[in-house]
C-alpha cells in the first residue's frame, strides 16, 4: 500500500491522506494540493492524486479527497468551498483530457443559513453537478452520529457528511456505511454510562464509507 498525505492541515493540523494498493494502481500526477478551497487558514486544502490500472493501463482516474468547513454558521464557507472545487475539477479534465473523476471526503453538509441539512445536500449536488459529477447514494442513509439538538443526554442522532460524486464511471456504487451506522441503521444510538459503543467512542464518530467501481464498466 502507498499512502500521501497533504502538506497544508489547516490551523489544526488536521492532514488528508489517500492510499492505494501499489500492485493494483500506479500514479500518474499527484499529490496535487488543491489550496484554493482553503477560504481561511484554519481550513484544509483538497488532495488529489491521478492513478492508472497496472494491469488495464487504459483505465485512469483522478482522486480528490476533501474535508470541508464545520458547523451551521460556517454554511457559506462550505458553499464557496464547493464552488471552487467545482471550477477546478472543471480545470482539470480539461488539463488532462481525462473525464474520470471521484470527489469524496468530509462534506459537513449541517446545513444552516436557511438551510436544512437535506437542503444543503441537494445545493451541494447542484454546484458540482455544473462539473458532470453526480453523487453516488449511500445505501444505508447516513456515515456519521452527532449529540443532537439540545442538552447532551447520551442519544445520538444520525447524519450524512461523508459524500462520493463521481463522472465518467458508470459502474460506480452504491455506498455504504459500516460500524455503527450500519449497526444501528442510522436509527438513534444510545450510549449512555455503561452502554458505551466502541467505535463511536474509541474509534470515530464518522463511520468507514466504502463503494466500488467495475472497472469493465468504465469506459
């Protein structure tokens, strides 16, 4: 396995990394840091890598990796986050030729300015859609738990933030959740003094989110 990881981290230090499996996939660009959705210096660029099939060396994809601003009140730095995703993934295949693109990553789509969560997702879809990518449905509903509204009272609520869009590979989902997301099925996870989930707690609160591509289908 190779791993990259980005330089910028934001004021946190909070790195991307995208890996791959060396004997399956070779790089061809990368790792391309992508510093133009960082909107203030505490945010993370986007990483990108283009890779190529070692044994179909016709088959080549570009990866993007993003994690976007957080939080209801940063709704419209997430908005411009997604614009000028959107603008370089258009640069790009036009650089390149090569129509085959996955965006994926931590969207935070919270909602806010107005907007409910779903709201912000559609407008989301929107934007990026104007780039040919569409997004790939997760089949279990959501990939991350958060305390909720209100006084912390050991239930959590369900959300969807962690998003894949894809254009020019047809053969592309549908995602999945695993861990607690798919243990609970996105329905209120209880975890209270004594109740405590493991993964959730100890691990993340976002879930593994996994999806496949047949790559006969590409074309």
């Amino acid at each position: 396995m190779r791993v990259l990881f980005s330089q910028g981290g934001g004021r946190a230090g909070q790195h991307l990394a995208i890996t791959w499996n060396a004997d399956r996939f070779e790089l061809v660009d990368g790792p391309i840091e992508i510093s133009s959705i960082a909107v203030t210096p505490d945010l993370r660029p986007g990483l990108a890598v283009r890779l190529r099939s070692v044994n179909q060396p016709e088959i080549d994809f570009t990866g993007v990796e993003v994690h976007l601003d957080s939080g209801r009140d940063d709704h419209d730095n997430r908005m411009d986050q997604v614009r000028l995703l959107t603008a370089w993934v258009e640069e790009w295949v036009a650089a390149t030729g090569d129509p085959d693109v996955v965006v994926l990553g931590d969207f935070n789509t919270m909602g806010g300015g107005g907007l409910s969560p779903r709201d912000e997702l559609y407008a989301v879809d929107a934007i990026v859609g104007a780039a040919g990518l569409s997004r790939v449905e997760n089949a279990t509903g959501c990939s991350q738990y958060w305390e909720g509204p209100g006084r912390p009272d050991g239930v959590f609520r369900s959300s969807l933030l962690d998003l894949v869009y894809v254009r020019g590979l047809e053969g592309a989902g549908p995602a999945r959740s695993w861990l607690h997301c798919e243990r609970f099925r996105c329905a209120d996870l209880v975890s209270r003094a004594g109740q405590e989930d493991g993964t959730f707690f100890d691990v993340s609160d976002h879930c593994p989110v996994t999806f496949e591509v047949a790559l006969d289908a590409m074309p």
